[in-house]
C-alpha cells in the first residue's frame, strides 16, 4: 500500500478551527485588524451556497456529533459518501485554492502551525471524504481503515472547544477584582459551548437577529443568577462585590451596534452565571 500523505492546508476542518481559534484570540485581545480580516475570510469563503460550507458541514456532522448507538453509524457513513458524491470536486478545489491563497497573503504560511485540538480527528475524516470522492477508484482499504477510525470519532463524547494560548480579555469594569483571577483562568483553557456560540454567530453572521436576541437572554440570565445567589449568600463582602457586578451588567446594553467588546461581556457573563450555578470545572 502506497504512503498515506495529507495536506493540511487543504483540510476544511483544519483550516475552519485555525480560522476561528485567530479570531477568538484577535478577539480577545483587542486587535481589530486581525479580527476583521479574519472574519471577512470566513464570511467570503464559508458562506452558504459554497462548496467550502457543504464539505464543512460534512465535517462537522462527523467531527462534533455523538452517536450513543454503534449500529447507526454505517447508515451515517452511507448518506455522508453520498454528499461527497454531491459536492462540485473541481470547484471546491478552486475555492480551496483561493483560500489558501488569502490566507498566505493575510497572515503569511506561520497560519498553518497553529495548533488545533482535534487535528487528528479532522486529518482521519478528511481522507475518508477524499476517498469518497474518487468514487470506483478509492483504495477500499482505506476506506476500511479511515470508516474505522471515524466510527470511534462519532462515538466519543466530546468536550468543549479549548483555545490554549488566549490572554486575559480586558473588560471595563465588567468584572470586580474578587473574580478576576477566576476568569482569567478559565479564558487561558477553554471557552465553554455557550461562550463558542456566540463567538461563531458573530463570525459567520455579523449582528444578526439571532445574535442580538442570545446576547439579551444572556445578559437576563445573568442577571438572574446573581439575584439568587445574593439572596442564597452569607458574606457580606461577597454580597457587596456582587452588587457591583449586578449593576455593571444592568447598565450593559446590547441595543446599539453590536461590536466585539459586547461579545466579550457576553462571554464573561456566561463565565459568571457557571461560576455562581456552580457548574464551573475549577
């Protein structure tokens, strides 16, 4: 059998996750010029209706889901060789191409090295979707091998995204010092499933409908969490540290245009409704 090779730079999910983890990290420190660039990427070329966004949801729909039943997993295999067989080869070819192209002129070829999490994950189920894709002329052991390997994949839990190396976001007065060594922990691991949502709704879409109503409902339920928790609470300073950070979030308002500095407080009361619920790890 001929060597396994596996270009990375032509991974949809490697490059997607690479493109997220930049502007998570251009995010939080405050550069908008990597920021908007790195949007504008993602928005131009996994926009829905390109070859990019059909193969990567491909990838998603293997790479994040959790199957509980083994027995259903050669059914999703079926239907996801069958989308491949959809997709226009030629013109995701093209599509990757200028991809790549941008990328290496934005940022320069030291893009590719950032780490990504699940990056052996999403190398095993890009060369099974590149095996599909050759139809009659696939290696059938490969396709044993890479099915394999991908049924494991769907089923194993997964766990939230982690970016390693973001800094501590700078939050104006947001957060009183009592919980800022907390959070400060907590952004250095990981961001949590519902702080990665909002990170995605305002990659791919901007000030959406959706987006401002998830930041409403984010900011009540905050609101809500630490209206129990001081009515629940027996310190008196902590009572006290509250109350500040109760009326910073009440005078947050996400009606105006909406721009990074709003998902960053969303994200950190997130962090302070799992810290006070105490669903937090630490």
């Amino acid at each position: 059998m001929s060597k396994k090779s596996h270009n990375k730079k032509r991974n949809v999910g490697i490059i997607y996750e690479q493109l997220v983890l930049k502007l998570s990290k251009a995010l939080v420190e405050n550069d908008k010029k990597t920021f908007n660039e790195t949007r504008n990427i993602v928005k131009k070329y996994f926009k829905k209706g390109t070859e990019l966004y059909k193969e990567h949801r491909l990838v998603n729909s293997l790479a994040d889901i959790h199957i509980t039943q083994k027995s259903v997993v050669p059914a999703i295999l079926e239907e996801t060789k069958k989308a491949t067989w959809r997709i226009n080869t030629r013109k995701l070819d093209l599509e990757k191409s200028k991809l790549i192209r941008t990328i290496n002129e934005a940022f320069g070829k030291s893009f590719y090295s950032t780490r990504v999490k699940n990056y052996r994950d999403l190398a095993t189920i890009g060369m099974l979707l590149n095996e599909y894709k050759k139809g009659s002329e696939s290696d059938y052991s490969n396709i044993l091998e890479y099915s394999d390997k991908v049924t494991n994949i769907l089923l194993t839990e997964k766990k939230s995204h982690e970016l390693s190396d973001l800094k501590e976001p700078k939050i104006n007065s947001l957060v009183v010092n009592l919980m800022r060594d907390k959070f400060s922990k907590t952004y250095t691991k990981n961001l949590s499933e519902p702080q990665m949502k909002l990170v995605n709704e305002w990659i791919v879409n901007g000030q959406s409908p959706e987006l401002v109503s998830e930041l409403k409902a984010t900011k009540k339920l905050c609101i809500e969490a630490i209206s129990f928790y001081k009515q629940e609470c027996g310190n008196k300073v902590l009572s006290e540290n509250l109350e500040q950070v109760y009326k910073n979030i009440k005078a947050t308002s996400f009606q105006e245009e909406i721009n990074e500095s709003d998902i960053v407080k969303a994200m950190t009361m997130h962090e302070i409704i799992s810290e006070l619920s105490g669903d937090s790890d630490e």
